[in-house]
C-alpha cells in the first residue's frame, strides 16, 4: 500500500473508516459521547468558574468589611454626640 | 491606681503589637498564595505536557484534586472550630467554624462544577451518581446547611451550639468521600494513590504539588481573612451593647 492510498484509507477525526475522498465530499455528526465537547472550552470554562467564585468569596467578604466599616461610623459619632452633651452639661 | 492604669496601657500596647505581627503573618501569606497562583498557572500552561488520551481537559485536574483538598481543609477548620465551641464556647472557635464552613461551601461548588466539565469530555456526562460524586454532593449540602443556618437563623448561643453540632456531624462524611472509590468502586479516577500514583511526567507530578501548595494557602488566606472580620463583627456587637447600655446612641 502506497502512502498516498494510505493517508487516504487512515481513520481520522471524521471518524473510522472513511477516505479522505469520503470526507471531502459528506460531513458525519459524532454520535453522542465525548467527542460533542471540546476540551479547550471545557477548561476555560473550568478556570473562569473557579476564578469568579474566587472573586465572588472576597467580594462577599468585603461586602461585610464595609458593613463593620459603616456601624463603626455610626458609633464614633454616637460616642461623639454624648461626649459632647456630657461636656456642655 | 497608677499600677493599674499603667497595667491597662502595657496591655493596650501589647495587643496592638500582637494585631500587627498578625498583619503581618496574614499579608506575608497573601503574599506568597498569589505568587503560588502565578508559578501554578505557569507549570500547568507551560511545562506540564498534554496528556495522551485526554487532551489539554486533564489539566482541569491539576486544579480540581487541590480544590478537593482545600474542601477537607474548610471542613476540617469547621469541625474544629465547632469541637471547640461545644467544649469552650468562645467566639473565636465559633468564627473559625463558621469560617471553615463558608471555605468548604466555595471549594465544594468549585469541585462539583470542574469535575462536571472534565466529566464532560472524560465520560460524556456532566453528571453521574457515582459513589465519590454523590457523597461529595452530600458533603456540599451539608455545609450549605450550616451557612444557611447561621446566615438565617439569629447569633444566639443555642442556634451557634446547633450549627456546631452540625459542623462535627457534618465532618462524618469526609472520610466516606475519601475511601468511597475504593470501598465501591465508580468511575471515579484513581490516579493518586499511595503506591505513587499515575501521574507518569515529573513535570505532571510538579504541577500536581504546586496545585496543593497553592490551594492550601488560598484556602488558609480565606479562612483567616473570614475569622478577623467575624471576631471584628464580634466585638463591635459588644461595643454596641455597651453603648446602649450606657445610653449613648439612643436618640
């Protein structure tokens, strides 16, 4: 068997036991299995998912930062407020 | 009277001393957790060869299996933190709980999903009720439980003694996860395993290893961060109180 009838017979992506003759002129649908998905989008999928819940958990977190933040305002100026008032009394 | 005052200063000092060797620990650990993320992401993209059968999907597993890990690591500090409470009833075990819990619902929702998208090209399923799949979901809504519960339930002492109780029971289930695949077998890879696994390239086993480094500092950098806010959180409460007890702030 020659290289080029070879090439021509291999199995390829298209699938097994078509010609490269065969896959020039019709288009197969894989049927079902891993071959529906590509790898490469799978795991970009994987890392943006794991950096968004990352991202999700500190913001959640500085979420609750800036609420200590605001009632500890809210204090200050309450203590401000009765410092005041005992020194004018 | 002079004794005492000087006491209550030496005190103060001390304290904001000890406050600022822990920012110190806390941003040196930062530190190192996103220079860890940095080489990772270098070792798993660059050296790390593609592996045979799978393809470029299998580097999902350098993050996934250390994600898994730092799940342990959350609900480890859950099951202590909460052990701690029931035996002490201090507000730092109770904030070291809950923050183990928080640590443990974000990994757990990070290993369900990557192991989902690698199942994908791996088995042709996002899902199967496979023995480790279903006890780590188990696991999951275990903790989401517990953060539920102390997100809705109030911050009295009983409903922090229930969450605890749920925190050491909730901890009977990591082991399951982990010897599931042996005991029951599944589709479950069995990649790492004491006789020294399958990972067959160095580089594969060094992307493997940082991956652990990486994800045990991230996940210590999110405990830690989680306990000072909720200790802060703690203590302004009892400012708080205080003031209202002092009349300040009632107006």
């Amino acid at each position: 068997m020659s290289a080029d009838q070879a090439a021509r017979e291999a199995p390829g992506a298209a699938g097994q036991g078509t010609t490269a003759d065969d896959r020039g002129a019709t288009f197969r649908a894989v049927e079902g299995g891993n071959q529906m998905q590509s790898g490469e989008k799978l795991l970009v999928e994987a890392y943006a998912f794991i950096w968004i819940v990352v991202l999700v958990f500190v913001a959640s977190m500085f979420r609750r930062q800036r609420r200590l933040d605001r009632r500890i305002e809210t204090l200050e100026t309450a203590l401000q407020k009765a410092r005041a008032k005992s020194g004018g009394d | 009277m002079a004794t005492s005052e000087a006491l209550a200063a030496g005190t103060k000092v001390e304290t904001a001393s000890s406050r600022s060797r822990g920012d110190v620990a806390f941003y040196t650990v930062l530190a190192l957790c996103a220079a860890a993320f940095l080489i990772t992401i270098h070792v798993i993209f660059f050296k790390a060869p593609v592996e045979s059968t799978m393809g470029i999907v299998q580097k999902i597993f350098y993050f996934h299996v250390p994600i898994a890990y730092s799940m342990y690591v959350g609900a480890a500090a859950c099951f202590v933190g909460s052990a701690g409470y029931l035996a002490r009833g201090t507000r730092g075990w109770d904030a070291f709980a809950r923050a183990g819990a928080e640590c443990a619902v974000a990994m757990g929702v990070l290993v369900l999903v990557t192991g989902a998208l690698w199942g994908a090209k791996a088995w042709g399923v996002y899902w199967t009720w496979d023995p480790r799949l279903t006890t780590a979901l188990l696991s999951v809504l275990i903790y989401v439980a517990y953060v539920v519960l102390r997100a809705f339930a109030g911050d009295g002492d009983s409903e922090r003694k229930f969450a605890a109780a749920l925190g050491v029971l909730g901890a009977a289930n990591l082991p399951i996860i982990h010897y599931s695949v042996q005991k029951w077998g599944g589709n479950h890879p069995k990649v790492i395993t004491s006789g020294g696994g399958g990972l067959k390239h160095p580089d594969m086993k060094l992307a493997l290893m940082l991956g652990f480094l990486t994800f045990t500092l991230l996940a210590v950098v999110l405990i830690w961060t989680r306990v000072r806010i909720e200790l802060a959180a703690a203590r302004l409460g009892e400012a708080e109180e205080e003031a209202l007890e002092l009349g300040v702030g009632e107006e």
